[in-house]
C-alpha cells in the first residue's frame, strides 16, 4: 500500500494540473468569485439618480411634484417615443402624469400617476422604487398639510407606525453570511477536489496501458486500491483545505478593495476569531466529506475504459452535490433537524453551520460521524468489489 502510494502521490505532484487544481485554483477562484459577484451586484441594481435619465411626460401639469424629482438628481429628458425608448434602455423610467392633476388635487379628488418601467432591467426596476417612494412621500405631505387645514391631526391618518429593528449584533449577521458561504465551498472543493485524480489513477492508468502491468505484480488487487485511493483521498483532503484558505483571505481582501463602508459586515467576518476546537472539527469534517466522495469517485472511474469516458460518468456528481448545497444554504442551526445530520453530504453542509456559529452538539457531531463511518465503509467496500471484478474493470 505505501509503494503505491508513494507513486500515485509522486505522480500526482509532478502533474502541474493537477497541483494547480488542487493548490492553486480553490484560493485564487473564491476571492474572484466574491469580487466578480459584488461588482457585478453593484452595477445591475445600484442606482445613481445623477446618471440615470427618466422621461416625464405632462410635467408641466405639476410642478411641485416635478421640481421634487429633480431635487432628487435625475436627469430628466424629452422623448419621441418614450415606451421604445424605455425598453430598448435609453431611459430607465416613464412617468406620466394626467392634465387634470392640479385641478383634482384642489378638489381633493384621487388621481392617479402612473409610473412605467421594465422589469426585466433590474436598475429600471429599483429606479421605479426610488420614483414610487417620492411621489408617495408627496402625497403623503399633501394629506397632512389637508388635515392640518381642517384642524385635524395628522397622525390620525397612521394608527399604526411599524418600527423594525435588527436585533442581531453585527457578529451574528457576519456568522449568517459565514455560514451560508463557507460550507458551499469547502465541502464543494472537498468532495469534488480528488476528482481528477481518481481518473489518472484508474481510467487513466488504462488508456496508458500500465494498469495490466501493475496488476502483474506480486501486490494484491487490495492493496493497489488502497494506495490508489489513499492517495485520491490526500488530493481531495487539500482541495477542502485550500478553499478553507481562499475563504479566509477573502475575507481579509474584500474590505481593503471595496472599502470598510461597503464591507462592514465582511469586515466584522474578517475580525472573526474561532476557538482552536471548532478548526479542528471542520479539519475532521472535511477528511470525513473527502474520503468517502474519493471511494465513490475510484469505484466510478474504475469502470470507465478511458479518461474521457470516467469524466463523462462523474459529470453527474458535480450537479448531484450541488442540490444538499443550495438546500441548506440559507438554513441556520435552529432549523436543522436530527436527519440532516444523517443524510450523505447534507450532514457535512449542517455539521459545517453549527461549527461556524460556534455550536458544537455532541448529539449531532455523534450522528455525523456515526452516518459518515457508515457510508465511507460503504464506498470503500463499493471501490473495492469494482477494482477486483476483471469483467468491470476490463469491459471489452
């Protein structure tokens, strides 16, 4: 076994892919994925009222109202045709107000304005917001300078004032954002991360024609899959960590390259300290995660008669690990029930949050680890039987 070993391991680290893959790429990756996202956040949705132009159409009809929406900053332009101009995104929003609306306002009469955007243009969409909330504000004081005529007070109008307020303390939401971020991608880097060289070490090693060879030797079919696998699982074991690094320096690039403002939550993260206990048991979390998705991997690619074909059929495990992800991404610890903590992938992704915010339940770290045994001798059993059975490992 540690023969093998030894030579998938040398074999693994000459290959520059493969240390690329598994060293370089999952610390480079999570910074630039955060960084693209957050760039790519702000231009779709942030508004600036001085660069963003509206259409008004019958802003002679109230210029009260009108002088207040360019008090806001918005460059107001004429328009031919402003529907087209609005969906081909020339403009961002319409507003159209009626010839009758100075005249119903003296009335006190309702009358209606009507605000058009395209809610497929997500700035259109926040821009409609932004417009939506003035010209309420407006009739609002409108309301209140009628009441006050009356001798009526204004807060009669409101009955109730919903106040919210954010109880939670700004490491608890930096824990929040910790908790949905981390799991994605350590336990994605750590199951997926021995991929590659599950394939070399089985599929690969037969479109070189050195497996034959190999199996010639006085060494047993178990020992050539245990070092074969070992040697997966230490790749996988890497990827895991590696992105556990990349998420940490992250969290210290982000608030140096948007700025502490705009990164006030992230900056809190980036303060955040763990006790020494719960790095160890994510070390353990990602062992566990690795190990079993590297016997499925081998006992998989063992099947394939080249390398090509092995990606083919490990395609579909990329997509299956994606769905436990997204199931729990927005879960906290209080909504985690005992079966999560059972259930393959799903009780890594939950062990992980309850670990971020510093809980560490004996009962369920018990039943993940109990779960987990359970389903490593399974894969390990499962790699074994595929790497000893000649007609699976030979299929003509």
């Amino acid at each position: 076994v540690w023969i093998v070993l030894k030579k998938e391991l040398k074999d693994a680290f000459r290959d520059r892919r493969a240390l690329f893959m598994n060293f370089i790429l999952p610390i480079l990756t999570t910074p630039l994925i955060f960084l693209v996202i957050i760039y790519a956040s702000k231009s779709a949705f942030e508004v600036k009222p001085e660069k963003t132009k509206i259409c008004i159409i019958g802003e002679q009809y109230a210029k009260q109202l009108v002088d207040i929406i360019k008090s806001s900053q918005f460059d107001i332009v004429q328009s031919s045709n402003p529907k087209k101009d609005l969906q081909d995104g020339k403009i961002k929003a319409v507003i159209e107000i009626p010839q009758n609306f100075s005249d119903h306002l003296l009335k006190e009469k309702q009358v209606n304005i009507k605000i058009l955007v395209d809610e497929s243009d997500s700035k259109s969409s926040n821009v409609g917001s932004i417009l939506n909330e003035i010209i309420s504000n407006f009739a609002k004081n409108i309301t209140k300078q009628r009441l006050l005529a009356k001798n009526i007070n204004p807060e009669i109008n409101e009955p109730i004032v919903v106040i919210k307020e954010n109880v939670a303390p700004p490491r608890k939401m930096a824990l929040f954002l910790l908790a949905i971020l981390v799991p994605m991608f350590v336990v994605l880097n750590a199951s997926l991360g021995g991929m590659n060289a599950a394939i070399d070490v089985t599929a690969g090693e037969k479109e070189r024609g050195t497996l034959e060879p190999l199996l010639t030797t006085a060494a047993s079919r178990i020992s050539l899959v245990t070092g074969k696998y070992i040697s997966v699982s230490i790749m996988a074991i890497i990827s895991g960590v590696t992105s556990l690094i990349g998420l940490g320096l992250t969290f210290w690039l982000l608030p140096l390259v948007l700025g502490k403002d705009a990164t006030k939550e992230l900056g809190d993260i980036a303060a955040l300290a763990l006790p020494a206990s719960v790095y160890i048991a994510m070390f353990i979390v990602v062992v566990l995660t690795a190990i079993i998705f590297s016997a499925v991997e081998v006992a998989i690619a063992s099947y394939a008669r080249s390398f090509k074909e092995a990606q083919t059929y490990l395609t579909p495990i990329t997509f299956l690990v994606l769905i436990p992800v997204y199931f729990t991404m927005y879960k906290t610890p209080n909504d985690l029930a005992d079966s999560y903590f059972i259930i393959p992938l799903i009780n890594s992704l939950a062990i992980f949050k309850e670990l971020i915010y510093g809980i560490i339940n004996i009962q369920h770290l018990l039943l993940f680890i109990v779960s987990s045994t359970v389903y490593l001798v399974a894969s390990i059993i499962f790699a074994s039987k595929m790497f000893e059975n000649e007609k699976v490992l030979f299929r003509s």
